[in-house]
C-alpha cells in the first residue's frame, strides 16, 4: 500500500465561529475514526497559523531562524492527514470525505516509493 498526503488548504483570515468549530471538529473525529477502522490512519493533526512558523535555512554555510512564514499566501497548510491507500483513486476517495468534513479543500499527494505495509 502507499501512503498519501491529504493536505488541508486553510483560507487566511479568521476562523470560522465556535459552533462551526466545534461541528467540523465532531465530523473530523467522525473521518478519523473511519480511517482507522478501515486500517487506512497513519496520523493526522492541525497546525497553528503561519505567525507561529519559525524557518530555519542555510545561507552561505550558516543556519539561519527566522521568525514568521516563509512565504506569504492567501491561504496556508491548516493540518494534514497521512493515509494508507492502495492506489489514487482509494486516496481521492479519502480526499473526498476530508473536504466534507473539514469544509476546506484537500490537496491529495503521493509519497514517493511504495510505503511498508
């Protein structure tokens, strides 16, 4: 089997109010349990906005930190979930009940080589 990437693409600004929250939260917890039982959860976890991000890169043989994104963007990697999936057309499935839980678009990537089973 293979694993993928099924990214959550967060909208910048701010978030949805508390009672939305706390439904996509029910739904997510809904999806994950799905995973696991069907033997296709490797992880999954939300991140904290861009402004806590600390990019850490070398420059003319130094290592540098910088506070901050590296990039600014519209929207940022809001979580992620790493699935096992025997081809693409499983992990766009997986993909598709992401983005009804999460209400957010899901970018869905292969891992390169084929993952242990």
């Amino acid at each position: 089997m293979k694993q993928y990437l099924l990214s959550v693409i967060q909208p910048a600004g701010e978030p949805p109010a508390p009672d939305v929250l706390a439904e996509i939260g029910r739904d997510l917890d809904a999806f994950h349990d799905e995973l696991k039982a069907a033997g296709a959860w490797v992880f999954a976890g939300g991140l904290h906005s861009p402004s806590t991000a600390t990019v850490v890169q070398v420059k003319g043989g130094d290592v540098l930190m910088t506070d901050g994104p590296y990039t600014e963007s519209k929207e940022y990697l809001g979580g992620l979930c790493i699935v096992r999936a025997p081809d693409l057309d499983a992990a766009l499935e997986w993909g598709a009940k992401a983005t009804r839980a999460t209400t957010l678009p899901i970018e869905v990537r292969p891992f390169f080589g084929e993952a242990d089973s």
